[in-house]
C-alpha cells in the first residue's frame, strides 16, 4: 500500500503507433489504460494537459528534438514531464480506478 513505481514514460511512448501525434499519443495510452473508449470531451481535456495551450505541431517538434538527441537531458526532460503530466491526469480518473 502507498508504494511508488517509476514508470519509463520516454519508453512507453516508442510503444504508441505514431508517437509524434499527440492525438494519437492520447488514444493509444487510453486504449491502454482504460476499459471503455475516452469521450471527445476526455480527449480534449487530456491534449490540454499534455499540451497546455499549444497546438499540435509543438509535441511533434519537442518529440521530434528528443528523438534526434535522446542524450540531451534538457530535451528528455522536456518530454518526460509532458508525458508524466498525461499519464498522471489518466491515472486520476474515473475510468482508470474503474479498470
């Protein structure tokens, strides 16, 4: 009870089958993670926590600047937070206690 696991986020998203979509980042997490599919209303609520106020092009940029210089630990970083960020607002919802 109360214990910790620290998630490889950064590996996890090479699992999504286009990771420099954010959209798509969104959708496979939460086919992932959750029993029934996310509502347009979730969806949009996720992508405004992973991308707070960007458009779209701005994750495929920041992934794409880690993906061509994955040792640059500014740029880990960068993204790790974002995807951490995601997957903690996912793990506080409803749908994912119920899974």
């Amino acid at each position: 009870f109360g214990a910790r696991t620290r998630m490889d986020v950064l590996k996890l998203v090479e699992t999504v089958s286009d990771p420099f979509d954010p959209n798509v980042v969104i959708s496979d997490f939460a086919r992932l993670f959750f029993p029934q599919p996310i509502t347009d209303n979730q969806h949009t609520f996720l992508k405004g926590v992973l991308l707070p106020g960007l458009p779209d092009f701005e994750w495929t940029l920041e992934y794409s600047d880690y993906v061509n210089d994955p040792t640059n630990e500014e740029k880990a970083m960068a993204v790790d937070s974002k995807l951490r960020n995601l997957l903690t607002a996912m793990f506080n919802m409803p749908e994912f206690q119920l899974s």
